[in-house]
C-alpha cells in the first residue's frame, strides 16, 4: 500500500494537470495559445496598465517572450502597448474591449463547466470539498512560506 503522503501527490498531480488541461482547452482564447491566454487573464484581473517587467515576472518568463506574445495581441488587438509618460524605454500593456470580451466569455465556459461539476455533487458534499479546498491551499501555503519558497498568487 502506497504512503498516504505519495497517494496525495499522485491524487495532486491528477487535479494539477486537469486543472491545467481544462484551462488550457476550455479557453475562448486558445487560438492566441496559452501564454497568451494567461497574459489577458492577469490584465483582465488587474484592471489597470502593466509594465512589461511586471507581465515578465508575473507570467515568469523571458521578456523577449512576452515581446513575442505582446506582438501576437496588439497584432490582433487584444491588447495594446503605451510607452510610460515617465520613462520613454518603459512600455505597458493594456487590455483592448475585444481583449476584454474574450477573457471574460473564457471565464464564463469556465464558470459553467464548474458548475456542471458541482451539479453532480450534493449541496453537503460540494460545500465540504469547497471547505477541503480551501483548508488544503490555507495549509499548503502556510508550508510554503516555512520552507521560503516562492508563492504564485496568480
């Protein structure tokens, strides 16, 4: 019989991946590709401009990558860039109202998807794995912190 500490990882790594998987495919914006996608997320989130060394450190990657990718979105303007009036070499990036709608229709397949999972639950059940959830990131972070490693809020 498997430790319970290697049962869990495996039944976390599962969740991880599906979780991955089902962001990645359910999407509106997939055809942008996934960093992309990721990219209108967190500037639909943040409601405000971004500099690309935020984006950069946000979405951890390289900034001739998220050049690249911010090339992709003004290109099909979902997004735009503005040099900083401060600092003429800092640029920031923008979330266009055609950005917008995508990342929102996305959230909302996303949004509906749960619930279809949570229909197949009782309200009991779906309210203690909700509980479990949140208890288990509480916890999980809480270790994090204690071993210094670095935390993702995204």
């Amino acid at each position: 019989m498997k430790h319970k500490a290697e049962k869990f990882l495996e039944i976390t790594n599962r969740l991880a991946m599906m979780l991955n998987e089902r962001d990645f495919s359910q999407k509106a914006c997939i055809q942008a590709g996934k960093m992309e996608c990721a990219l209108l997320q967190y500037l639909h989130a943040v409601k405000k401009p971004v500099s690309m060394n935020e984006l950069s450190k946000e979405l951890n990657v390289s900034h001739s990558r998220i050049t690249r990718i911010m090339d992709n979105l003004v290109q099909k303007s979902l997004v735009s860039r503005q040099h900083s009036e401060i600092d003429r070499r800092r640029w920031f990036a923008t979330i266009t109202d055609e950005g917008r709608k995508l990342a929102e229709f996305s959230e909302q397949s996303i949004l509906k998807q749960q619930e279809k999972v949570l229909t197949k639950l009782s309200a009991d059940k779906a309210e203690g794995l909700y509980e479990f959830l949140e208890l288990y990131v509480k916890i999980y972070d809480e270790v994090l912190k204690e071993e210094g490693a670095p935390r993702s809020d995204f």
